[in-house]
C-alpha cells in the first residue's frame, strides 16, 4: 500500500490525513465520510501550473468542476488561481455563488440548455465551449438578444481512441460530443463562428480524448491532429486561431500497478509538441489550455467506513460490509474501478487476509473492492478507501435513500466540514404529498390511511 498525499501512519498505528487522525475523524463526524487532503490537492494544483508556466508562460491550467466541486473546492482553486470547467448551469451556480471569477470559467456540455445559456452569457462566463451547430446557432441569438458578445472555442472530436473504459472515452468519431475532424461540416461551423455570426468570437479550439488516460501518446496525437486542424483553417479561410484547449484526462494512481505519468511529464509533451509542429507548420503558438479534474482531486479523497456485518461463504470469499457502497462510490459497480483500501485503525498492521468490501445497498454489484489484503477484519473497525477525491461524491446518489456522507477538508492537524452529512429530513425535503393523498387528521395520529382510504 501506498500512501499518497500527507498520509502518514502514527505509534498506534492509525492512519493520519493532513496530521488528522482519521479513526478521530470517523468518530467525530461519522462514517462514510470523504477526507480531503487540502495539501495534496493544492500541490496538485500548483504541480500543474508549474509545469506548464514552465514551457508556456501564458499556458492556462482549468480545473474540471465535475470531478469534484463544492463551494470550498470553488475557494482552492480560485486560491491557486486556476481557472474552472463547469458543465451545467447547477456547476456555473455553485462557482459563482462560491464568488469564482466568472471571466475565469469555462462553460462544457454537449446540450446547454437555452437557460443555460443566457446564464452563462449574462454572467459574462469566460469561454463557452460550443458543442454542435444547433448550440452555436442557439448561443449567436441568446447574445445578441443581450447585446453581447460570446467568447467561444468549439469542441472538436479529433478521432482517437484511447485505451481506457469505453465509458469515458470521448475522442472518437462515434461520440457524441464535439464536431467530427475531417468533415466539411466542421469546416463550415467554423467558418459560420468566425465570420458570419456578429455576436460569436471564435477563440479557438477544444478537444477531449477521454478521462484515466495512462499513456501520454493520445495527448500527443490529439495536440498533433488539432494544430493540423488548424494549419488547415488558415490555408482555407486565413483563419487564426489564438487558443486550443486540449482537455483533461489525465489518469491517476488507484491501485498498486498504476503508474501515471506527473503533471510535468504531461505538460513537457504537450508543450513540446505544440511548439515543435507549430514552427513546422509556420502557425503562431496558440495559447494552451488544460483541463485536468481527477490528476488534480482524485488522490486527495479517501472515504472513510465503518465495517458491519462480516460474512464468510465458506471455501469462497469473506465479505466485509460498510456502511456505505455504490451510492457514495459507484464508479466501481459502472467502471468496474479498482480501488486499494486499509484498515484506518490497524494501519501498522500486518496484512493477512484477503477480503471482498461489500457495499450496503440492495445489489450484488454493491461491491467497493473485490480483492483486498487487510489485517484481521473485525465489526468496528474504520477502513479507508483511498484515491475517491474525483467522480465519487459528484456522482453520489441517495439510492436506498441513504443521505449522502459528509465531507470534510484536513489540512494541518485541523478539521473542517466543507459539505455537511444528508439528513433522513434532507431526503424527503422535495417531496409533495397531492391533498387527496394526505393522511387524514383522524388516522394521523394512529394508523397510515389515506384521506381517501378513510373516507
Ligand atoms: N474536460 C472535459 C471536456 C471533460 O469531459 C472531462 C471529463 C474533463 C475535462 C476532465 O477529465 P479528467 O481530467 O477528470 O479525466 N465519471 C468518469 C469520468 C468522466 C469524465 C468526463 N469528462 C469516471 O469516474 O471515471
């Protein structure tokens, strides 16, 4: 087992986080819980910038919001003077609410909605990141009705397939993001963007290959593929185009095995390669930007649980059960992740047994790790789940109606809750019960008919 980020591991053998100890941490605040490294995500943050500035002084590092975004999180990254990758017009509000300049926020998405879109435009978003024609032709209206003028890049498919899961692969031609390389439809959105809609400033071009990238041969191509896009434009049309945006996807350590290259080896064969094809293809260094989201959160987070009921199938596998599961963590049960884990309280530990961590909702595919070593496993004990920081509370769901954790940021032997645990009120919070289904006063009190049932 690794440990990543300020982990360490004190004389009774618990796992500290941020000099917090985290068997602590379960107690004080309950479990499940998401831990979030402050400092590792900040160094993160800063390795990115630094490695890019390094090459490409007026380079931009952009945090994707959807791997995680809180209003906290909003505060870090402004911090660390990132910019942000918002997806939704719920993102675009969390940012903006968390006081996130929004003439440093990048607004993606494949369907932005009308609303969504005058929102962005009124709030005066830095880059939208226009997906297809209809949303182009959408935006130029919007803006004009508002007399402004929208900053775009256009998201474009360049064609490449990366080898991670089919679900979170983007750059292909078979995807439903962005416009397809190579088509004379593409050439022709461009063309509309640039010269024949008043209220749309093209800036440039975006593209996305995919997410948990291992390899840093498809930024290569896709960087390579985008500057001969460009190269392209300007012989067709002396179209220039001052930015490119290469995306995110960069992948991270989730278990033993995984070795993903830094942020510095990233930003040396992005920024090399741009430079070195540009001056071949006699095209102005375009303004570079990225937009990392699990390299720069994911191994900041681990999740805290309690372990409960403890089964064995004999001659099969023991199952230790959490209290929490594929609500909190589905990536396993959709992505089939691989995640490593210890027992927070038994850290110093030896490593006995190799045990199934099962999740408590009502699925078999409820399973948080399939094959783990832990030291002998007992009710009570606290086990950590490491590098949950990204996709994990961003895509919790209250299934089973089990309200969703909390989170807390460590940082410095301190402690403090950036999103406070769901209550069992929080769940019904939205509910509406029709009259005509109400409880009647006179079985209120007794029984659960129905004011119709009573009738
Ligand atoms: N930019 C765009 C346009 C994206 O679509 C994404 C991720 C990113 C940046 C950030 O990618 P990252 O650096 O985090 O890999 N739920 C999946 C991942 C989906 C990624 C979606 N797009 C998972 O849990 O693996």
């Amino acid at each position: 087992m690794k440990l990543r980020g300020t982990m360490s591991i004190d004389h009774r053998g618990h796992l500290l986080i941020g000099g917090c100890d985290t068997v602590e941490l379960a107690r004080q605040y309950g479990t499940p819980l998401y831990v979030i490294d402050e400092a590792a995500l900040r160094e993160k943050a800063r390795e990115y910038r630094r490695a890019f500035h390094h090459y490409m002084p007026d380079s931009e590092v952009i945090y994707a919001g959807k791997a995680l975004l809180t209003s906290a999180i909003c505060r870090i990254i402004d911090e660390e003077q990132l910019s942000l990758d918002v997806v939704s017009g719920g993102e675009l509000y969390t940012a903006l609410a968390a006081g996130f300049p929004p003439e440093r926020i990048y607004f993606h998405g494949n369907n932005k909605s009308p609303a969504e879109l005058t929102m962005a435009v009124t709030k005066g978003v830095g880059r939208i990141v226009v997906d297809n024609l209809h949303e182009l032709r959408l935006l130029q209206e919007i803006a004009s009705i508002h007399g402004a003028e929208a900053k775009i890049l256009l998201r474009i498919t360049p064609g490449i397939k990366t080898n991670t899961h089919a679900y979170i692969q983007t750059g292909q031609f078979d995807s439903k993001f962005g416009f397809p390389l190579g088509s004379e439809e593409t050439v022709a959105a461009v063309e509309w963007a640039a010269r024949r809609m008043p209220n749309i400033r093209l800036m440039g071009l975006h593209c996305h290959i995919g997410s948990q990238v291992m390899d840093l041969m498809p930024f290569r191509l896709a960087a390579e593929h985008m500057l001969r896009f460009a190269a392209e434009l300007r012989a067709r049309m002396g179209l220039k185009l001052a930015e490119l945006d290469l995306g995110g996807g960069l992948g991270i350590r989730y278990h033993e095995g995984d070795e993903p290259p830094t942020p510095a080896e990233y930003a040396q064969v992005i920024c090399q390669t741009v430079t070195a094809l540009c001056r071949e293809l006699g095209l102005e260094v375009p303004k570079i930007m990225v937009e990392p989201g699990r390299s720069i959160v994911g191994e900041a987070g681990t999740t805290l649980y309690t372990v409960g009921a403890i089964k064995d199938v004999p001659n099969v596998r023991r199952y230790v059960a959490v209290d929490g599961g594929m609500a909190d963590n589905p990536r396993v049960a959709l992505y089939q992740a691989v995640y490593e884990a210890c027992l927070a309280n038994k850290a110093a530990e030896e490593a006995a047994e190799v045990v199934t961590i099962a999740g408590r909702c009502c699925e078999s595919g409820d399973i948080l790790v399939r094959e783990v070593m832990l030291p002998p496993v007992e009710p009570g004990d606290i086990l950590a789940v490491f590098s949950t920081g990204a996709y994990n509370y961003s895509m919790a769901s209250n299934y089973n109606h089990l309200p969703r954790p909390a989170m807390v940021l460590v940082y410095e032997g301190k402690s403090d809750v950036i999103v406070e645990r769901e209550t069992y009120e929080d769940l019904i919070r939205l509910d509406r019960i029709p009259p005509r289904l109400a409880v009647s006063q006179d079985c209120a009190a007794g029984g659960s008919k129905s004011a119709a049932a009573a009738r």
